[in-house]
C-alpha cells in the first residue's frame, strides 16, 4: 500500500514538473520533444512518438519519436489508414493494443513490421474538440497490460500536452505576425525614405492640397528653397504652410474647381522675391487612405516661355525699329473692326512712304538709313501713342492706324501734325537730304470691311498723292468723294 502510495506521489510530481516544463516551452519542436521524454520517463519506456496533422495535406506527420520510433521521423499516416495511430486520429479516443504483433493494424504497418513493440498506448492530442496529433508509446515487455493509474497519466499527460501545443501554436502565430507587421513597418519606414528622397530630389515644384481646406500639407524641398526657407529635418514644415499657401492661392482655387485631371500656364512670384517664374502646372485628385488630397507638379519653364516669347515679338515686330510688322498690323486691325462694328466708331488707316529716302541710303550709305528709319519710327509712336498703332511694312513705308479720331475736320489736324513727324534732315560732309511723306488714308467703315482691303485702298491712296504731289495725302473715303 506504501510502495503504491510512494509511486502515486512520484507519478504526481512528476505530472506537475512536466505540467511546469511544458508551459515554459515556447518553440513546438521543443515543446514536442519535451512532451515524448517526460511521457516515457513516468510511464517507464524507452520508445514513444508524436504526429501532428497536416490539414493542408490532410495527413499525419511524425514529427518527434525516440527509441525505435526515431528511425522514422518524416512518416505519414492518413486517417482512413488502419495503423494505431491514425485510429485514434480518425476516432478522437485513446487506444491500447495488448498484443500488437498480432493486432490487424500490424500487419499492413509496414514501417515497423520488424520491429519487436508488443504492445502501445495512443492518445490524441486535441485543441478544443479537434484532433490536431497522437502521441504514443510503445513497450518490448510481452503480455503487457496497462493499468487504469497508468491510463489516468497519459489522459493527464495528453491533455497537459494539448495545452502546451495550443499555447505554443498561438505564440508561434503571435510571434509570425509580430515579425510580419515589423517587416512591414520596416518596408514602410523603406518606402517612406525612398518617396521622401525622391520627393526632395526631383527638381520639378511637388506639392499636396488637402480637397477638403484647400490648404497646401505637403511641398518638396525644390518649392521650400525657391521660397527662401531652410528646412532642417528638426524644422516643421507647418511653419510655413501659410506662406505656400497664401503663395498659390490662384493655383489651389484652379486645383479645387477645375477638372480630375489638368494641365495649365501661370505666373508665380515665389515669396519675398522681385524676380517671377512661369510655371506649367500638372495636377490630378488622388484619394490617399480615406482623405481627398490633390497632386500638384509645377515645372518651372521660364527659359522656355522667355523664348517662346521671343520667338512670337520676332514673328510680330521688324528687327529694325521695334515696330509692329504687317502681321501684327492685320491682326490688330482686324481686332479693332470687330470691336469697332459693335461700338460704331471709325478706324483711319493711314499709308506712308518716305520721300527722299532712297537718296539718303545712296549718298551716306544704308547705316545712315536705318537711323533715319529709328527716327522717324520713333517720331511717329511718341505722336499716336495709345490712339493708335505704327507698323512698319518694310523698307520706308509704314503704316498707321488711327482709332476713333472724331470728325474729319480733325482727322485732318492729325494727318498734318503726322506729316511733321515724319518730316527730318540729314546733312553730312556739306550735304544735305529732306526726308518726308506722302500718305494714302482709307477709312472703315466707308473704304472696306477688312485689314487687307483698308490697306490696300491706302496704298492706292499714297501712290496717287505721289503722282498728284509729293508731301501730301489723299483721302479715299467715300464720304469725300
């Protein structure tokens, strides 16, 4: 009665050092192999085993085995199969095969048919009422019997051991998604050193608008610097929000108000600078997480613009004097008839040739003649100024555009103080060249409805003032004739 007391409390003991050991196990293969040994050393047998299920395969693997089960580590067992094992996975109870040299399992359980077991133990391994294992012994004793204080053990070891599985299995899982969201923070934190020095590096002017304020969260380190700030890392950019802000006030009202997607010309003068810059602006809506954010990319194409306009004075204006050419004559022209058909008034359209002005570029020589062209051309744009417009046709001829000049009385006034603006001297090494004009003058409505057509009639107009008298006009106007 002492000795089964004694080994009661041994058993016991042993029960709650395995009960300690397995709840301080962590990594299942040590937990696995911690179970195995603490199994085999209270029910006293050297050979024991652990499958787990794989659900996936919907198979059995054996994960842990010692004394003859270590030589088949890696075996499957499926669980319509006949072996002990997947017995007491297909059933969900424990099973005790006395005789198992003769038990039918036996014989198609391949993998151990030379081995000498005589009889084995199996108990599932269960989290909730799931079977997710079996753990086994086996004993080389013949005629082995188990008793029910044995059964109780490996009832208490199993169910210790799901315990410990299920814990292991939730810290595994806890610990592969701590690792997953720091692989993902890490990638995150990547990703935003990656964007921000992209962000910073491009030389274009990137900025964010919230949809919702209009106000400007974000800008690059490109808009910062034109903007005269240094941003250090310690120095928040909300500091000069308003700044940006208040800067691209136009540029956010177009951004909130225009479409999903454009694309537009401006004129930006970056803070406290004298200098402006013309930027072509890129803009689309994004949806950022849950917030309505616009992206705003602003080229900065001055030197471009500087050139285009250029190109478009030099296409415009003669080289020589600065003056509107024959295109932009046409083109003004045609925009003052349209304005004039709605308000009634009348345009004058005056032709000049230059007398006299051959003899200057023959006697003094052609860069005498430019000068007497600046001259005049000069003379000419202080007399009209912003009544009128002076082009020049080429060679002498020129053209002038008088708006709105009142009654004919003073439209005559006006030729004469014309003709005085043209009239000039030159004298050089005691020669002496009087340059005037003889001017055509058509008049719209009366003498055509078109640039082309006016200019036309005054150059009729200037070349019979030439044949009449030379340092004249003629009018053509139908309301003279």
């Amino acid at each position: 009665m002492e000795t089964e007391q004694g080994y009661q409390q041994q058993v016991y003991q042993a029960l709650h050092e395995t009960a300690i050991a397995l709840m301080n196990r962590l990594d299942i293969k040590d937990l696995l192999e911690t179970i195995v040994k603490k199994a085999c050393e209270i029910i006293k047998t050297p050979h024991g085993f652990i499958y787990l299920v794989q659900p996936e395969i919907d198979t059995m693997v054996l994960k842990v085995g010692v004394g003859t089960y270590q030589s088949y580590l890696g075996i499957h067992r499926k669980k319509d199969a006949n072996s002990a094992s997947s017995v007491v996975w297909r059933t969900g109870k424990p099973l005790t095969v006395i005789d198992y040299q003769k038990w039918d399992g036996r014989a198609k359980d391949r993998h151990l048919e030379r081995d000498s077991i005589q009889a084995i133990i199996g108990l599932p391994l269960k989290s909730g009422s799931e079977v997710v294992g079996v753990i086994g012994l086996g004993f080389r004793e013949e005629k082995k019997s188990f008793s029910q204080d044995e059964l109780d053990v490996m009832e208490r070891l199993a169910d210790f051991a799901s315990i410990a599985l299920d814990n292991a299995k939730l810290y595994q899982a806890l610990q592969t998604e701590l690792e997953e969201r720091k692989r993902i923070e890490t990638a995150l934190r990547e990703s935003e050193i990656n964007y921000r020095g992209i962000f910073d590096s491009v030389n274009d002017l990137i900025f964010v608008v919230d949809a919702q304020t209009g106000k400007i969260i974000d800008a690059n380190q490109r808009i910062i610097e034109l903007c005269g700030y240094q941003r250090s890392k310690d120095d928040c950019l909300s500091n000069i929000i308003d700044d940006l802000t208040t800067s691209f006030a136009t540029v956010v009202q177009h951004l909130l108000s225009g479409p999903k997607m454009h694309r537009y010309m401006m004129e930006w003068q970056p803070p406290g600078k004298q200098s402006t810059l013309w930027l072509e602006i890129s803009t689309r809506q994004a949806l950022i997480g849950s917030n309505a954010r616009i992206l705003a990319v602003a080229r900065d194409v001055t030197d471009r613009k500087t050139f285009e306009d250029q190109l478009e004075y030099q296409a415009y204006h003669d080289s020589l004097t600065g003056l509107p050419n024959r295109s932009m004559l046409e083109k003004h022209l045609d925009l003052m008839i349209s304005k004039t058909e709605k308000e009634t008034t009348v345009i004058a359209v005056v032709f000049i040739d230059l007398d006299g002005f051959k003899k200057v570029n023959d006697w003094f020589g052609h860069h005498v003649g430019d000068d007497v062209l600046r001259q005049v051309a000069k003379a000419m744009s202080d007399f009209v100024g912003k009544d009128g417009l002076v082009a020049r046709m080429g060679g002498d001829e020129f053209v002038v555009v008088l708006n709105d000049f009142g009654d004919m009385e003073r439209l005559r006034k006006l030729l004469q103080q014309l003709k005085k603006a043209c009239h000039c001297s030159v004298e050089l090494n005691g020669r002496c060249i009087t340059v005037t004009a003889s001017m055509g003058v058509s008049i719209f409505p009366g003498d055509g409805q078109s640039a082309t057509a006016l200019i036309r009639q005054a150059d009729k107009a200037m070349y019979l003032c030439k044949e009449m008298s030379r340092e004249s006009y003629c009018l053509v106007s139908q309301s003279l004739k």
